[in-house]
C-alpha cells in the first residue's frame, strides 16, 4: 500500500498483502547477551525437572561454555538451593545483575528477591508470568552462550509466556517412568509444536535405582516405556538416569557443581548441536 508507514500494528486494513504477523518476542536488556536460550520442560510436577536443569547447566559450564539458570518456576523455585546462592549481585539503573554461583554460573530466580525465601509466592497467573517476562527484560545476562529456563510444571500462563516471550531455541522434555507419564508428555511437546520451537528430544528421569552392592538396576517405578512414547512422538531418548541419593543431597547442599554429569552428555551433545 502506499500509504503503509511499517507498522502492521496499526494497521485497519485486513487484506494487505505486506501484512507482517506480530511479534509477542520480548526485548532482553540491552545490557544482555544471551545466544542460545533452552527451556527445560515437563508435563507433571515431581519428575526432578529442576535437578536436570541443574546437572545440564553444570556440565556445559564444564565445557567452558558461559551459562546462565532462570528459574521460571516462580511458585516453586528452588535454582539458588542447588548452587549454593543467596542474593544478587545488585542492580543499577540498567537492570538488574542474577547471582554468580561459585563456578560462574549465572542464576536468576524469586527467590533471590524475597526478604524470606520460605514465604510462599501467592501470585495471580498473569503476575507471575509477567515475573519471569521481566527476568528477561530487567535481568543483565553477561555474555551467556546458555541459558537453561528451568520451568513450571503443565502448559499454563508461565510456559506460553515464555515461549512467546523469549526466543527459545529448543525444549528438553523430562519424563518419568510411570503409566500416566505418555499423555503428560504429548502434551508438552504438542505446546511446543503450536509455539513452532523444536523439541530435542526426551530425558527420562528415575529411571531405576542401582544397588550399590551388587550393582542390579532395581525398576522402582516400573518398567520404562520412553521408547514407545518417544517412537510414538518421533523423538530420540536422550538419557536415562537413575535414582541417586548423593545427587540429590548435593542439590539440597547448593553443591551441584561438585556432582558427576556424565550421564547427561548426550544431552548435552544434542544441545549443542541443535541449530
């Protein structure tokens, strides 16, 4: 049209040709850096979805790479447990700085902003969303070639804000052993297929438990069935991992940097590769 100025918001007329469809992306700080941005998923609460998101921050970390935690699970957050942090490193009129765990990892999350990090955040949806959208726009992220977005359980208000919102590379799906654990995770991963952000593939959590005398791999949520849900859904399984009590107290000890993370390179190499 002759008369278009650019701006397809304002625009009354519905047949333009040149009509742009809108973008709900939000603008990071201009302070920021981020390259790459992975959110980490599952259908259901109690898969240890955050302990994964922990173990992969960690062993990128450890391939040099600059990485960076938000904790978008704003009722539920507990990122600064697992490395050990406490508070921000402070704010300016630019935004504000997350906190710097003590292998560097830059880790963003409510509970770094409350007076008492047990009190409980008695949020509305649409205020918590736009909690973790300003995590986004508020927060400096410096030079950051990872940033995992730890996030809620289920496809509510948080997740679609931030798959609208942040230009989320690709999703990490994890799953449990149990029956249920198949609808949960089609539905997670057909979220992200509305979103058009490509699924890398599933990670199957407590997957069994190793007896540390004879070494058998004792089932103890029943037998796995993450093969026919990731052939049902065209995806590649990514890791099992098991049941591990040191894992699990290093997290509660804010010592996941210590943990041993090779059983999410493949993860890892997925990760990377993904375009």
């Amino acid at each position: 049209m002759s008369s278009c100025n650019g701006n397809c918001s304002s625009c009354s007329s519905s047949t333009c040709g040149d009509r742009k469809a809108e973008s709900l992306l939000a603008e990071p700080n201009p302070k920021s850096s981020v390259k790459k941005v992975i959110a980490v998923v599952s259908g259901k609460g109690g898969v240890g979805k955050s302990t994964v998101t922990a173990m992969l921050a960690v062993a990128m970390a450890r391939k040099g790479k600059r990485v960076g935690v938000l904790d978008a699970d704003i009722t539920g957050p507990s990122a600064p447990t697992a490395f050990g942090v406490t508070e921000c490193q402070g704010a300016n009129e630019s935004g504000l700085y997350p906190a710097l765990s003590a292998g560097g990892i830059q880790v963003m999350s409510i509970n770094l902003l409350l007076d008492n990090p047990a009190d409980p955040v008695v949020w509305r949806g649409p205020v918590i969303a736009g909690a973790v959208k300003q995590f986004w726009t508020d927060v400096i992220w410096e030079d950051v070639d990872y940033l995992f977005v730890d996030m809620p359980p289920g496809t509510g208000d948080v997740p679609l804000t931030v798959f609208q919102s942040l230009p989320v590379d690709g999703v990490v799906i994890v799953t449990s052993p149990q029956d249920l654990v198949s609808m949960i995770v089609a539905k997670a991963v057909k979220m992200a297929n509305m979103m058009h952000i490509p699924v890398l593939g599933l990670v199957e959590n407590y997957s069994y438990l190793q007896c540390p005398d004879c070494g058998k791999k004792i089932r103890v949520f029943g037998e796995s069935h993450i093969e026919d849900i990731a052939g049902a859904l065209h995806l590649p399984v990514l890791a099992r991992l098991p049941i591990d009590p040191a894992i699990a107290e290093a997290y509660d000890s804010g010592l996941m940097e210590t943990v041993n993370t090779d059983a999410v390179a493949s993860v890892i190499s997925a990760i990377e590769q993904a375009e």
